[in-house]
C-alpha cells in the first residue's frame, strides 16, 4: 500500500512577513504537531480522549501564552500568533488543536474586560499552561443569538445565584476557567444580558454528558449546568448589562481562530493527497500526472492561500486596533471553513476508496472540518453580518 509524508510546505510560497519572533512561535507549534500530535491522533478520535498530555507539552512551550499581555505572563502577542499557532496544530489534528483554540475563545473576554484583578489571578494560569478556559453561550434554544438567552443570574447581597444551561460547549469540563452568559435583567432585552467567570468545582456547577460528535473527537463537548450556583459578585465581568457587548466583540477577535482552524485542517489534508498523488500509481505512472488530479491540486491549493490570506489580514487587522473589524473577521471565518470542507472532500476524493477508510487520516479532516462552518456562528449567520456592513456602509457612503 503507498506510502506519503507530511510536508508542511505549503506556505513556504507566499511570504507573509511573519517576524522573527512570530516565525519561531510557527515553528514550535508545527514541530509539536507533527512529534506529538499527528502521532496520535487517529487514537484520540477514536476513543474521545481529551489531549491533557499534549496540552500540557503545549503550556510548558509557552503557546498558551503567545496572545496574552507580557504583564500577566504571555508573550504579548496577539490574534495573528494566536491563528499561526492553530493553523499549525490543526494540520495534525482540528480536535486536539480545539484544546488550545478554544481556550483562546474564553481568555479573549478576559483580556477584553477583565479588571486588574482578574487578570492577575486567571491569565497568569492560563498563560502557564496550568489552566483552561470555556466559553459559556450557546442555549440549546438559542444558538449564538445572545437576546435570546435564558440562564439566569439573581444578585442575592454580594453573590450572584446562577440557574440555566449552556450547550455544546468546548473544553466542557475539562476548563478550569468558564465564561458564561446569564440574564441579569430579563427587562431589557440583550442590554439585561452580562457575563461571568465561574471557575471548575464551583458549587451547583455540573456538567452533562461528553457529546458523541462526527468530528473533533478528541475535545470534550459538554453541557454546563448550574442549579444554584453562587459565585461572588466580583465575578462578574466587565459591567452589568455589557453581556452583549463582551460576547460580540469576543466572537470579532475569535473568528479569526476558526479561520485558522479550517484553514489548517485544510492545508493538512492538502499535503496528505499531493503526497498521495505522486506515490499512487495506475496505467504506469503517478495519478500526479493525470490532468483531472492536477486540476483538482491547483484549485484546493489557490482556495488555502486565498483563505491564507483572508485569515491573517483579519488577524493583523484586529491586532492593528482597527475598530470595525465585525466584516472581515466574519469573511475569514466564512471564506476559510467553506474552502476547509470543499477541500477534505477533494483530499478524500483523490485517495478514491482509500480515503474512506479510517486507514488514512483525510476522511477524519473531512469530519472535523465541518464544525468549522457551524460554531462561532454558522456560515449563514457570517453571510448576515457581512451583508448587513456591506449595506451600512453604502448608506454612509451615499450621504
């Protein structure tokens, strides 16, 4: 049966002006994913486990810390280091990449709003590698829709009584750390809605069950449940009310790591088929040589760099202090998860009836790049946030 390595080429082409610093962050995350990571990752699928071993080689190589501020033990990166990193560990695997990823989802709201203390005692931990976060959102009624949310949060003197449920949360159970959203005050719509960190181990605070996924198997997909959870009211983060706002601009800052997360899902099983291309023969020569591969090689490779490109300007953008940033981070997530999925099927297509087989790694890509178009806002839900500043920004314009 043909053999094929990985090559983690491919954007060695195209020069991004990545720093220094930035190339070295790429190059420790690209050797863990192919010594650590890729090794084991047909394993972990199969049996759901969650990647505690690889995270902890990850926090002691500073990764968790790469887009945390230099005051609370990062390396003072931003949502550029952040996507590199997960582009890197998403070509061996999207599931064990989501341990990191999603972490990154729930420290973004603490690095947007927290205050001083709080910073100091949780991006500490996470930057160290010693601590997880989540991020607490989505209702089983409500998706990401954030004016529809139903979990409560009662001021009860100097703590916060939590009651409701989040589903399909990332990291579930496993973060020490949780941002979750709540109604403080049913009154006033999506302005009533604020967020809080409620740490693991917390009193009234459970988990459902680890969810039986098509894809990214190897993170822990769960319920959070509270039933009379109290946490002090210092816990609340940002102001009362901002709930809405803190989860907006978290998912302007996040997007960008779905992008990355599709995009190196995709560039992985783009070298997997190229590889396979050249060592599969029929009729005497390489399927590499066969017009109809060639064609297929040359649309998935411009789609990734074109995503490429898409997902680390809408990080440089962010990184910049660009303030309207909604648009292009929703056309990188939008952009980079369709072409993930367009490209895992081609990827499986090229390996005809071997790639349907868990004997080779494509057909897992092609399962874990589905939730790319789905979490953080489903690709429909990207189409409306983009055609809504499209708008908004003709009407300006005509003015």
């Amino acid at each position: 049966m043909p053999s094929f390595r990985n090559t983690y080429i491919m954007e060695e082409n195209v020069n991004y002006f990545l720093t220094e610093e930035q190339e070295m962050i790429k190059e420790l995350a690209a050797k863990i994913a192919k010594e650590k990571i890729e090794p084991v990752a047909a394993e972990y699928d199969e049996n759901e486990t969650f990647p505690w071993d690889i995270v902890k080689v990850m926090g002691q190589s500073d990764l968790y810390g790469v887009f945390i501020p230099e005051a609370y033990g990062g390396l003072g990166g931003g949502v550029l280091e952040m996507c590199i990193v997960t582009e890197e560990l998403s070509k061996a695997c999207g599931g064990i990449a989501l341990a990191y990823a999603a972490c990154g989802l729930g420290t973004i709201p603490i690095i947007q709003f927290g205050n001083e203390e709080q910073k100091q005692k949780y991006l500490t931990k996470i930057a160290a590698g010693e601590w997880l976060a989540a991020f607490g959102l989505t209702e089983a009624d409500s998706g990401s829709d954030v004016s529809a949310i139903k979990m409560r949060a009662d001021l009860d003197g100097n703590e916060y009584v939590l009651n409701g449920t989040k589903t399909w949360i990332s990291n579930g159970g496993e973060a020490h750390v949780n941002v979750v959203f709540a109604v403080t005050d049913p009154s006033r719509g999506a302005r009533g809605v604020s967020a809080f960190i409620v740490e693991k181990g917390t009193p009234g605070f459970t988990f459902g069950k680890k969810e039986n996924k098509l894809g990214i198997r190897a993170n822990s997909t769960r319920e959070l449940i509270f039933q009379d959870c109290r946490i002090p009211k210092e816990n609340l983060l940002g102001k009362d009310g901002q709930g809405f706002l803190i989860a907006m601009r978290t998912f302007d800052e996040s997007r960008p790591g779905v992008a990355a997360q599709a995009l190196g899902i995709a560039t992985g099983a783009f070298e997997k088929a190229t590889a396979y291309s050249r060592e599969r023969f029929q009729r005497g020569q390489p399927i590499s040589a066969f017009q109809g591969v060639q064609f297929m090689l040359a649309d998935m490779a411009t789609q990734i760099e074109a995503a490429r490109a898409l997902t680390y300007q809408a990080a440089k953008s962010i990184d910049s202090g660009m303030k309207q940033v909604s648009k292009i981070s929703a056309m990188a997530k939008l952009f980079a998860s369709d072409v993930a999925m367009k490209v895992t099927v081609d990827a499986v297509q090229i390996f005809g009836g071997y790639g349907y087989t868990k004997e080779y790694p494509v057909e897992k890509m092609m399962r874990d790049a589905k939730i790319t178009q789905i979490y953080e806002g489903t690709n429909q839900i990207q189409r409306e946030i983009i055609a809504l500043n499209v708008i908004k920004e003709s009407a300006r314009g005509t003015k």
